[in-house]
C-alpha cells in the first residue's frame, strides 16, 4: 500500500502529515477511525499521534460501512495548534507525542471527530457509546 504524505504550512514551519482510514469495534458496532501522524522536525522529530474516531451516527447501515469522514488541512491544523499548546515538541529527537483520550479528550474539540485510545488497545471508553453521545449533543445544539 503507498502511503501519501502531505505538507502544510504553520508560521513558516513545514508540517508533514499521514492519516490511515482504520476501524474500531465499539460493544455494539464498528466505526471508522483515522490514525493522523504529524512530524514537524523532519523525521527524526518527536512524532504526533491522534486516533480521530469519527462522530457520523444515525444511518440505517453500519457506520464503517458508510462513513467517510476523513480530516482536512483545517482539521489538522487544529490538531497540530492544540499539540504544540500541550507540550508536543517537534524538534525534540525521536519518540512520539500522543494526544491520548484519558488525558486529552475533555478538552479537545473537533467538529466530526473524538480522540481514541482503542486502536491501541482496550483502554479508553466504549466508541459506540461516546459516538452516540457525540452525536446527541450535536442534534440538540
């Protein structure tokens, strides 16, 4: 599979970024998740990792089977922003930044999308029910 790398532009500093389209199991569907690495101190910089699991709810499919959500340049701009506000250190050597659920998603904010922890493991709460969530409170604005 070739992986495409994009670049964007952030006060004169250039980002490189990849987002692979992936699924996580929630305890009662699947749905699409996008795993976004960002690098802004060529590649041997510390790395920045976010799971963007998508908000898309309320078809009469499985989410996976119709969801295209997938981040824009704007969406990893505010990504990027967020990370450096956070402590992400591009220019530091090796390792990898995560923007992890338990520690990040009560005050990360992206329209379409939550941070995940379940593509790396079990940890972090059910999708299905932070999805449905998401989605309610969204309706009700």
């Amino acid at each position: 599979m070739r992986i495409r790398l994009r670049r964007l532009w952030i006060d004169g500093r250039a980002f490189t970024w990849r987002a692979e389209t992936r699924e996580v199991r929630g305890d009662t569907d699947c749905h699409r998740c996008i795993r976004l690495r960002i690098w802004g101190g060529g590649k041997t910089g510390q790395a920045l990792q976010a799971d963007l699991l998508s908000t898309t709810w309320g078809t009469r499919w499985s989410p996976c089977a119709v969801d295209d959500a997938y981040p824009t340049s704007a969406d990893v701009r505010a990504v990027i922003e967020y990370a450096l506000r956070h402590g992400w250190q591009p220019d530091r050597r090796g390792g990898t930044y995560r923007l992890a659920e338990r520690e990040h998603a009560a005050r990360f904010r992206l329209p379409g999308f939550l941070l995940t922890d379940r593509l790396r493991g079990p940890e972090g709460g059910d999708p299905t029910r932070r999805v449905v969530s998401a989605w309610a409170a969204a309706d009700s604005d």
